[in-house]
C-alpha cells in the first residue's frame, strides 16, 4: 500500500526528504517518539513473525492436522508472515521518517508485495468460509467435495489471482496510458505514492467488499444451521454431538478470525475510497495509524488459535517442552483429548 504525500509539513517547511526541487517535505519527530515508535513496531513484526511461522510449522509438523481447512490455515499463516518479513520493516522506516529512502525499484517491489499479501489474505479468508460452510451445512458430502486436492486448488488459485492482478497494474503503464483523466499528480519526490488516485481507490473498494460480503453470508448461513443441528442431535443422537460441536467451534473461530479481518481493514479501506474522492485530504499521522491497525491483523489470527484451539496450544506446549525432537511426536492425535 503506498503513502500519502505528507499533508502535515506545513509546521516544518523547511524539512525535506532530498535537497532537490520538488521533494516531499518531512515531518521530523522528537527522537524520544522516534524510538519508541521503532520499538512498537519492532515488536508487532517480530509478534507477526514468530506466530505466523509457529502456525506453519505446526501444521506441517503433526500429521493429524494435514486436513483441507488447517493447508488454508497454514498458506493463510505464510501470506502474513511474509508480510511480516518482506514488507513491514521497509513500512516502518516510512511512516518513522515520513520519506521513501529506498529508491524506485524497492518502492514497486514494496507496493506490490504488499498489495498481494493483503490480498491473499482476504481470497483465504473467503475460501475457508466456503469450508466451513460446506463442513457445516453439507456434512455428509464434505469428506469428499473438499478433500486436500480442492484445498491445493484454492491456495494456487489465492496466491496466482492476487499476483498477476498486482503485477498488472504495478508494473505496467496501461492505468497511465488508458486512465490518464483520473490520475492525480506526479508524486514528489522521496514518496512512495504508485497508483494511488481515483481509479485505484475505486478499484479496489470492490474488490475487499465482494469478498467480505460473500464472508459474511456464508457465516451467517452457518450459524443459523449449526444452531438448528444442535437441537437436532441432542434429541436424536448424543453419539453425534461431539463431531458436531467440534466443527461449530472451528466455524465460530473462523468466524471471529473474519470479523477482527474485518474490523482492522475496514477503516483504510473506506478511507482509501474517501482520498479518492476528496483529493487525500487524510491527514499523514491518520492514514499510518489506518495502514498499521491493518497491519496488525497479520499478527491477530495466531493469538486467536492460542485461545480458541486446544491442538493448538497443545502443540505449543510439546514445542515448548521440547517434545517435538522425539520421532513419535509427529503422530500424536492432537484433536484427542
């Protein structure tokens, strides 16, 4: 995602990015708040980090979690983790310094991986509510309609759309050559400003909406029939109660993985619509608290799982103790309780 250009300079007009005409000015923060603001972030990437790769090596690990929906998870887990690794340090210098230090190349390379994992992120999240949906309200079907192959399918597909659809609008020139009338102008110069204007804003509102909707019926299909299978086999069959509540608890997990989803990405997303429409009137210090409270959705799902998965705290505990270095270990039936 690419910043604005720094609309709060006016209190330092004599700072800026590089001593050359048309170059961004810069706000200059106490060194106090520079460190500090260093040291939050650190420790969000260095969260994001650690947790999605524990995520990744549990269920590549333990054999009993290789299912359809936990490969979602883990592919899920490698979008955020890269984010983490490739794209939030470069993030953090930015909105630090207000300036893009780090040249043209680096700046594409920037926006694009951050565009695409962000967007692996939500086709992830669509694809495991189709999951669940399936799990919760076709279960006799489900063993078979989703099996790994189908789950193979939809992480090809979530990573191959978000790339080449990325890739088409970073780094060629049809936007510039096709949309001139709805760019804004050239960016200064130290900001990291690709496509941002008009089209880009209104193209992707769409394309984070469509999506959460589609989320957000399937969830709300699923609970509806989930509550109406519980009364169902508590009075008709007590053998079937536990599958049952094991799948409800993962669909009411997801769930709450959707709406935190949801709740960090939200504000930016609208606000991107609203800069433009109204010429990026969003002040520098609003936009990076936006950006960040998005960001910090890659580091939410891992502490979720701490709280909501009993195969997941388990096999924290075995990584814990050190248990995992005993060949055994990679068969143990984590769901067992």
């Amino acid at each position: 995602m690419s910043t604005v250009l720094d609309q709060g300079a006016e209190e330092h007009p004599r700072t800026f990015c590089y001593q050359v005409n048309g170059s961004c000015p810069r706000t200059v923060h106490p060194l106090g708040m520079q460190l500090t603001i260093y040291l939050a972030c650190a420790i969000g990437i260095i969260i994001t980090v650690l947790g999605n790769l524990f995520v990744v090596f549990t269920v590549s690990y333990f054999r009993a979690l290789h299912t359809p929906t936990n490969f979602l998870l883990l592919s899920l887990a490698l979008a955020d983790m890269f984010l983490g690794l490739l794209v939030l340090p470069l993030s953090t210098v930015r909105s630090v310094e207000s300036c893009w230090f780090f040249g043209d190349f680096l700046c594409r390379l920037h926006t694009y991986l951050d565009t695409v994992f962000c967007l692996v992120s939500i086709f992830h999240l669509c694809f495991i509510s189709m999951d669940r949906h399936c799990a919760i309200c076709e279960p006799l079907l489900y063993p078979s309609k989703f099996t790994v192959r189908v789950a193979r399918r939809y992480i090809l597909t979530g990573w191959g759309i978000p790339a080449a659809y990325t890739a088409f609008f970073v780094y060629t020139d049809v936007v510039e050559r096709g949309l001139g009338q709805w760019l804004e102008e050239m960016p200064c110069v130290g900001s990291c400003q690709l496509l941002f204007n008009k089209f880009w804003g209104w193209l992707n509102f769409p394309v984070f909406f469509f999506p959460c909707l589609i989320m957000i019926s399937l969830y709300v299909k699923i609970f509806v029939v989930a509550a109406r299978q519980a009364q169902q086999i508590r009075a008709f069959n007590q053998s079937l109660a536990g599958v049952a509540k094991h799948e409800r608890k993962a669909a009411k997990t997801l769930g709450i993985t959707v709406g935190i989803y949801l709740l960090c990405w939200l504000p930016f997303t609208i606000d991107t619509l609203v800069d433009s429409l109204l010429h990026l009137i969003t002040p520098p210090l609003v936009f990076d608290i936006f950006i960040w409270f998005a960001y910090f959705n890659s580091a939410c799902n891992p502490i979720i799982y701490v709280f909501s998965y009993r195969w997941f705290r388990k096999a924290l505990k075995l990584t814990l103790s050190r248990e995992i270095f005993s060949p055994r270990t990679t068969t143990i039936d984590l769901y067992q309780e």
